[in-house]
C-alpha cells in the first residue's frame, strides 16, 4: 500500500479581553507591545493554535481540546510556541515530518504586514524549522471581526509518514 502524505484544516478563534485587562496580546509566537490582548485559558495565540489543530488533523492525533484542554489548570497561560512544539513532538512520534503549515490570520488589527515574517520564524523555530507561512484578512467590516469583537486563526498542515 502506498502511503500518502496527508492534510489537516486547524482554526481557532478568541474574543478580545475586556478593556483595561492587562493582557498582552500574543499572535504568531511574538508579543505585540500595544495591543489589547485575548480572552482564553492559554496565551490565546490564534495563529499557533489553529497551526496545532491543523498538525493534529492531519496527523490523526485529534484537537487542540483533546490534547490541551481547559479543564487542565496546567494549560493556563501556556504560550502558542509551547504547544507547538508540544505538537511538533506528537506529530514525530506518530511517525509523520511536518512539510508545511500555513496560516493566516482573520482581524481588524494588529497589521501583520510589517511582522508577517517575523512570525512566520518564530512560529518554524517553535516547530524545529518546518516551513511556516503567514497571511492576513479581514471581513469587510462583517461578523464578530467586523465589529472588532475578536479575531480567528486558520491553517492547514502537510504531514509525510517518515519512510523507516
């Protein structure tokens, strides 16, 4: 039997903290001084946590909620680069290389623009090197994004089985 290499969809999606929450927002792996930060048990790193949720789909290994959920008082505060490398882990010992992910990130703010690579380094460093890509969006003023209510992480992942 031929094995394949084989895809996963992630998404994730967090609404802002109430104002005047000292949160630092976290996206991309990076801090972003200035910026109201997200509502969540962990960091709230959208851009980490769908790439999460799309290694384990595509690794068969379940969700981000099976394996980090909010009913472990561990995970509280646990950063994005923490779980990815966690998953990274997973994803080796389920015998499978990481590819690609890609991920982009749906928002009215922060710009990712003038960070976009940054992120997309610090999101590879967390997942030893595996090739990261990081785009952005927004919804025209529709939805929660719209009225600024928060902002949503999507992403895909390519696995390959590692030949033995």
């Amino acid at each position: 039997m031929t094995v394949l290499p084989r895809t996963g969809v992630g998404t994730d999606i967090h609404a802002w903290a109430p104002e005047g929450d000292p949160r630092p927002l976290w996206l991309g792996c990076l801090e972003w001084p200035g910026e109201r930060g997200i509502a969540g048990h962990s960091d709230g790193d959208v851009a980490a946590h769908a790439a999460c949720n799309a290694l384990l789909s595509a690794a068969g290994l379940g969700d981000l909620g099976s394996v980090f959920g909010t009913d472990r008082p561990e995970m509280a505060g646990a950063s994005g680069a923490e779980m990815l490398a966690h998953v990274a882990g997973m994803v080796q010992n389920a015998g499978f290389e990481i590819g690609n992910v890609a991920v982009q990130v749906v928002a009215r703010r922060p710009r990712l623009g003038p960070r976009r690579e940054e992120m997309a380094a610090a999101m590879s460093a967390a997942l030893g090197g595996a090739p990261v890509s990081v785009s952005a969006a927004t919804t025209d003023g529709l939805g929660f994004v719209g009225r600024d209510e928060g902002l949503v992480g999507l992403a895909t992942a390519l696995v390959a089985p590692v030949r033995a």
